[in-house]
C-alpha cells in the first residue's frame, strides 16, 4: 500500500473501477434497451436528446475520476492525462455539473407543466445551456489559476470547499425544485423517481464530499488515501444510476415493462392513462350503429368507423390528422376535474403532432400552432378545438371522397351489413320468452277476460290455433 497510495494501482482501486464500469453497463441498457425493444421513434419529444446528453455528462463524470485520480497505474504521466483536463474540464462542465444541469432542466419542466399547467417559457437546451455557464466560468478560472498539485489535488482548502460548494449548490436547486411539485399525484412514478435521485445523490454526495476533501487534504495518510478514492469512484458510480430516469421526457415508455416483453398493455397514452375504452372496440350492439349520410365530424364519433377511415389515411400516408383526432377524442373522455391526467394527454398530443418536426405533425396554421404551444391551460377542455376545425377540412378536402370508393369503405359496409344481421337474429332469439307467467294462462279464471299475447309472439300461431278450434 505504501507505493500505490499516491501513484494509485491498489487492489481496491481496481475494484472500484469494475463497480463503474458495470454502473456505465447498466446505464447504458436502461438507456437503449427500451427503444430498440419496443422500436420508440427517436426524436420523439425535445427530451430524447436530454437523455442522450444525460448519459454522455455521466459517462465523462466517472472516467475523468478514474483518470485525474490515476485508478489506473500508467507510470509516467502523459500529456493526455493533465490533471486540469480530467479533474477541471471532464469532471466539472462535461461531468458532474453537466449530469446536474440535465436533472435541474428536467425538474423545470414537470414543475411547469404540472404546477403552472403550461409549456416551459424557456426551451431546455437555452436553459441547460443558462444554468451550465457557472461551470464553465469556474472550470476557466481554475485553468488559469493552476492551484492543482502534480497528483491533481487541490493545493489548499480554499479552492477545495468552494469547488465542494458549487457542487453542493445544484443540489440544492434540485431539492427546491422537487419539494415545489411534491402535492402533485403523478401517473407515470416522475415524482418517486425524483425523490429517489435527490435522497441517494444527496447520501452519495455527502459521502463523496467528505471522501474529496479528505483525499485533498490529508494527502500523508496513506490508508485514508486509498479509502477515500475508493468511496469516491464507488459513490459516483452509485449516483449516476440514481440520476438517470426515462419517466421525465418519456412516460409512456417508463411504463413497458422489459421483463414482460408485453407492450400491448400500454401501446397508447390513452389506455396508459386508463381512459375508459381507450383504444378498445366494445361489440356491443350500437357499435355499428351508423348513418353514412351524416357529415365526417358525426361519422367520426363511431370507433370503428374511425379506425376504418383511419387505415384508409395510414395507406395514404396521411394518417397523422386522423390519428390526432383520435387522440383528442380521448382527451375528451377525461373529467375537467382530473388535471393531471389532462396534462399528460395535451403534453402527448403537442409532442407527438403539434411541435414542428414532431413525430406525426399535423398540417394547421401557424396562428393555431403558436395558440396552443402559448397556452396558459394544458387542461383547459377547448384547447384543441380551432386544429380539430382545421384537420377536419383537409380531410373532407383531401381523402373523403377517395374513401367512399376505396376497399376499406367496402370491408367496413359488409361489417355493417353482417352485423346487422346478427343484430336482428339475436332480437329474433331474445324475443322468445318461455317463461311462464300466470297472467298469459288463457282460462276461465282469468278476471281480466282477456288474452295476454308474449312478447315476439307470431301471430300465425294464433290462426293455427282458432282454425283447429273450429274444426272441433
């Protein structure tokens, strides 16, 4: 131990390199398994590219401590590893402060869609980018300074504990943030995982704080040398994995589960949200219930004729305005009184087929663009109302008139027709009531005096009988 306490290369050292090599392992599945299993469309939503930033911040994080620290024994030290780029540059503003920035931004925006029940005034990369400047600016002001030791220590406290604060400050804005949104009854865990992040991150940081001043400070004790680097790599391991979460910028996602490997249960937003009938076809008897004279916006209330019009469109590559409507559709089934459920369903919906160059945007005017990514009410019950007028011109414009004539406009009248029939066989078959009842007994006891004919009685059966009667 006496050689490799300050030149690294301890058993213990090499230990926790494996421990952050297996962090990074897991972080990566939890980052890329869920859209290659379940094929999520890459650019999603704005969060996608957070995550990416996310993973990247923590990856820089733990392998700038490996090398500033010198985990690794190299020897001599190369000009690749200087300390001020590894413990400055990597560990500050492309590590830990980074991996922060990313958590704070995404705080921000659950605070502003679920408190204030709006979009985030700001776009996260201009506030990532905002919020990042303090590390930059202390990352420049230690490189020009060179207060570091060739073993990449801090020469005195007085660099240690400030450094040590800024760190401890984002920490604290985190925990503000959280504390501000803790009243709200999230669907998707945002919340728990929020908490989970601040309470280890805040356990790992207090532990990795002390271990970081200890290892700059008390550099003649060779044991508390050793230690302390190993609680700090293993520490950092731990709060990278505790910072990352899916749940923020894609809930849908956060809810398939890889273990069942079943994504049918939450194909949809809306069956995530347990929107009654959400995406189901009940076979009831009204189901096909339908008068094709009415105009689209009535035909479109029946489901099935909105999935038949709705794969008419996807075979035209135009499926997104009538997909959108759907949605909307079961925006409406949310009570005014549920909000969060509500902002759930708009922040999809804006996500998915209002923000420009989203998924499946939809063609609608600037004007009712702007109004609804400006609204100051996601739950309001009418926000959506001036694009559904919109989408539903173009599609009486562009695809009704080659829908009545298509296949799919032939499937779906033979259903009709088909089910039609099934519904007069099954009147015909309730109709008949076998169960006795005194008053249809036909006697001389009856008070009345009079017949009490069933219900889907034939009346034929009635002829039979008077003719038989006379015969006699």
């Amino acid at each position: 131990m006496g050689r490799c306490a300050p030149e690294g290369g301890c058993p213990s050292d090499y230990v926790a390199v494996i421990v952050a090599i297996l962090s990074v392992v897991v972080l990566l599945a939890r980052a890329i398994l869920p859209f290659m299993v379940y094929k999520v469309p890459r650019a999603y939503c704005s969060g996608f590219w957070l995550l990416i930033v996310q993973v990247i911040a923590s990856v820089n994080f733990l392998l700038s401590l490996v090398m500033s620290f010198n985990y690794l024994k190299f020897g001599h030290r190369q000009p690749w590893e200087s300390c001020y780029l590894w413990a400055v540059w990597f560990e500050g503003p492309l590590g830990f402060g980074l991996l922060l920035c990313c958590r704070i931004v995404q705080a921000f925006q659950l605070y502003f869609l679920f408190v204030r029940r709006r979009l985030p005034p700001v776009k996260s990369y201009v506030l990532l980018t905002l919020i990042h400047f303090p590390w930059i600016g202390a990352a420049a002001f230690i490189h020009i300074k060179r207060p570091m030791s060739p073993l990449c220590h801090l020469k005195s406290s007085q660099w240690s504990v400030p450094v040590a604060c800024l760190h401890a400050l984002y920490i604290l804005v985190l925990v503000g943030i959280t504390r501000a949104i803790r009243h709200i009854e999230f669907r998707f865990q945002e919340f728990n995982d929020l908490l989970m992040g601040v309470l280890i991150s805040a356990f790992s940081i207090g532990t990795w704080v002390a271990a970081y001043i200890t290892n700059e400070v008390h550099e003649d004790i060779q044991w508390l040398q050793v230690v302390s680097r190993f609680l700090l790599l293993v520490t950092a391991s731990i709060l990278v994995l505790a910072f990352f979460s899916v749940s923020t910028t894609h809930p849908l996602l956060s809810q398939m589960s890889l273990r069942k490997r079943e994504s049918e249960e939450f194909d949809t937003m809306g069956r995530a949200l347990g929107i009654p009938d959400s995406g189901l076809l009940i076979p009831t008897s009204n189901t096909l219930d339908i008068d094709l004279s009415e105009p689209l916006e009535k035909l479109l209330w029946n489901k099935r004729f909105r999935q038949s019009f709705m794969k008419f469109a996807d075979s035209c590559l135009a499926g997104e305005s009538v997909h959108f409507y759907d949605e909307v559709h079961e925006l409406g089934k949310i009570p005014i009184d549920d909000p969060v459920r509500r902002v759930y369903m708009s922040r999809h919906i804006i996500d998915k087929y209002i923000e420009s160059g989203s998924e499946m945007e939809i063609n609608i005017s600037h004007q009712v663009r702007q109004e609804i990514l400006g609204t100051q009410d996601l739950a309001h019950p009418d926000l959506f109302n001036s694009a559904l007028t919109e989408v539903i011109q173009l599609l009486k414009m562009n695809l009704v008139r080659d829908y009545w004539s298509s296949l799919f406009f032939m499937k779906f009248k033979e259903e009709l027709q088909k089910q039609s029939q099934s519904n007069e066989l099954t009147e015909q078959l309730v109709g008949w009531d076998y169960s006795p009842r005194l008053s249809s007994v036909i006697s001389v006891d009856d008070p009345f005096q009079q017949e009490h004919p069933q219900r889907g009685y034939d009346h034929k059966y009635d002829n039979l009988d008077l003719e038989s009667k006379l015969s006699v």
